[in-house]
C-alpha cells in the first residue's frame, strides 16, 4: 500500500515534458458564462500550444492549451471555435464524462468544469496542504469517470479526487513521488484506474537495496483513487501517457521512444519496440481490436496494427501531445504551435484543422 499524506509545499524536480508545458499565472475562482464575458477570443496562432483533445462524440470534441485555450468542435476537428475563459493560464488537460459534465486542469491546481456541455464554465483552484504550508500544485492530467466522479494527477505525486461533481476535492500524494510529477491518468471503470508519471531516480538514489528495487511510476487503484498501489515496472522510464481500454490491456508510452504494456490488467509488463527514439506524449486505443496510436516530439505519429508499427507523416517537426479518436474512422492529434490535424477514415489520410 502506498503512504499518503498532505503536502507541505514543492520540492525541486524537473522533468522533460514540463520543459514544453508553458506555465502561466491567473486568477482565482469564480463563475463563467462564455456568452456574456466579452473576452478576446482571436484564432489559434503559432504562438500557442494545444495539450490535449477529448471527444464526446463521432464529430463532437474539446481541446485545451495555452493561453488559457478551450476549442470546441463539432464535425470532428475539423473545424475548431474558440471558447471565451477568463484565465490565461496553461490547461494541460480535458476529459468529459458524457456530452454535458466535463473537466479541464492547469496550472497552479486550476480546475475549470462545465455541467451544460460547455455553455457555462466554473473555475476553482484545488489546494494541497493547509495554512501556510498550502500549495497549489499543476495539475496535468484528468479523468471524468462519471458525472460525480474525476481524478487528476500532477506535480510532486498530487492526486485530486472529487465524488461529489466537484463541489469538493480531496488531495493526497503519493509518498514515493515527493521529486517526481504524475503526468495521466486513465480508468477502465468506476473503481479500476492507473496513473503514470516521472520515474523517482531522486528516491532511486536516497535509497538502497529493496527499497530502492520496489521503486515505480506506475501505480493502481480497485477502489476509484481512494488509494492506490505500485506496479512492477519493466524500464526505468519516465512514462507520460497510459491507456487503459478494458480489464485486461494497457500501454504506457514516454521518454526515448518507451512503449510498454500488460495483458492482464498490470499485473505484470513487458516493453514493446515503438520503432522511434523520440520521446512519446500520449498513447490512445479504443478497444483491444484497434489499431495503437502514439505521438510524440518532432512529429512523431504512428500506428499500430497486427504488430506492425507504422508513421504517418504530417509535414510537421512540431511536438504532438495528444491524439485521440472516437470512433475507429474520426481521429485528432494536437500539439505545439496551434497545431491540429485531424481524419476521417481511419488515419490513412491527416488534414490540417481551421480554427474560427
């Protein structure tokens, strides 16, 4: 069982995917209604970054970024509107339980939420530690496992769980986790989830012996986040992206092409040839049927069917943090610069997004 306790305050660590998540300052909670703010709602340029997709839908999704960047679409990417929240603050990540409650998180423990399908906005910033010794940690991954029901992960081992739609949080982290950040979280249903994250080389070396062989950054829940526990790990690799489609299959992708996976639900792992060397955002698959997606710097997109690896060549060198796809013909993959791409059979062909 891992040791949970309240966190004091943040701890000096660093990790290569933060070097491309722009961290930005913003304001505090309050309510916000998209269609009487006013705000400047310019098109998506060079100057932005775009950090993660979700859909609801075959043509319905919603992607975040930085500036403070909330798109929504509704013919499956193709065609992105900016929606108006008053932060400029990074928002790393998007899920959403059906078409009407949805959680985005950020920067400084931001979490914005929507009950109405994104017609109202609601903002608050969930603190970790109390009184003096009260940190706002980022938050960089999330997961609406229902209507009531999301857990995010962050930095320095935070795990923020909310059974009441968001009303409140409660936060712990994960104790081996003190150096290191959690980047994703993905759950296969109400109680079964995993989270992935930096691997704590900074423990690693404060350690010895067995303790320092029991070290992960994988770690399992039965019980929908209320606790959580290790995982064997097959490499010693920070991961920043895991999959979990049902009870049995899951991959992980991260640094210097890392891919790895279990076929019976993580018990144990084994690591699987990527066929790149770049480090990989995100890793996405609909169903153990479907082909394996992954993304990731300089480009990189691929996919996986039957075994075989294959890219799919964009045009780009632009780093891709997230690719998603809601049905087996609509897909989407995003990343730095505003860049969007987007396909509608299957992945065979990738156009590029236009934003309104």
């Amino acid at each position: 069982m891992i040791k949970f306790a309240k966190t004091s305050g943040v701890r000096p660590a660093a990790a290569i995917l933060l070097c491309m998540l722009l961290l930005a300052v913003a304001p505090g909670c309050n309510r916000i209604d998209a269609d009487q703010l006013g705000l400047d709602t310019r098109p998506i340029t060079s100057r932005d970054r775009l950090y993660d997709v979700s859909f609801v839908s075959p043509n319905e999704a919603w992607a975040v970024g930085y500036p403070g960047i909330i798109l929504h679409s509704i013919d499956g990417g193709a065609n992105w509107q900016r929606e108006q929240i008053d932060t400029n603050d990074a928002l790393f990540a998007v899920d959403f339980a059906d078409a009407l409650h949805g959680w985005v998180v950020g920067r400084g423990g931001l979490v914005v939420s929507t009950v109405d399908g994104g017609q109202t906005w609601t903002s608050q910033r969930i603190e970790t530690g109390q009184g003096e010794g009260a940190a706002r940690q980022h938050l960089f991954g999330v997961e609406a496992i229902s209507p009531q029901h999301a857990v995010a992960v962050g930095s320095f081992g935070t795990v923020a769980l909310t059974l009441d739609g968001g009303s409140s949080w409660e936060t712990t982290f994960i104790e081996s986790m003190y150096s290191a950040h959690l980047f994703d979280v993905s759950f296969v249903d109400e109680n079964n989830g995993l989270i992935v994250g930096d691997y704590p080389s900074w423990e690693e070396w404060m350690l010895e012996g067995d303790e320092a062989a029991a070290l992960t950054n994988i770690f399992g829940t039965s019980d929908g986040g209320r606790s959580w526990q290790p995982l064997p790990v097959p490499v010693k690799a920070s991961l920043y992206a895991v999959e979990f489609p049902d009870p049995l299959h899951i991959r992980a992708a991260g640094r210097n092409g890392t891919l790895i996976g279990s076929e019976d639900g993580g018990s144990t792992w084994q690591q699987f040839d990527s066929g790149v060397e770049q480090h990989l955002f995100d890793v996405f698959r609909l169903n153990p049927q479907s082909p394996l997606w992954i993304c990731g710097d300089t480009g990189v997109l691929a996919e996986a069917d039957n075994g075989t690896m294959t890219r799919r060549e964009l045009g780009t060198v632009i780093w891709l943090r997230a690719v998603s796809f809601s049905d087996e013909q609509h897909g989407v993959v995003l990343g730095g610069r505003g860049t969007s791409f987007y396909t509608a059979d299957g992945g065979k062909t990738w156009e590029s997004s236009e934003y309104q």
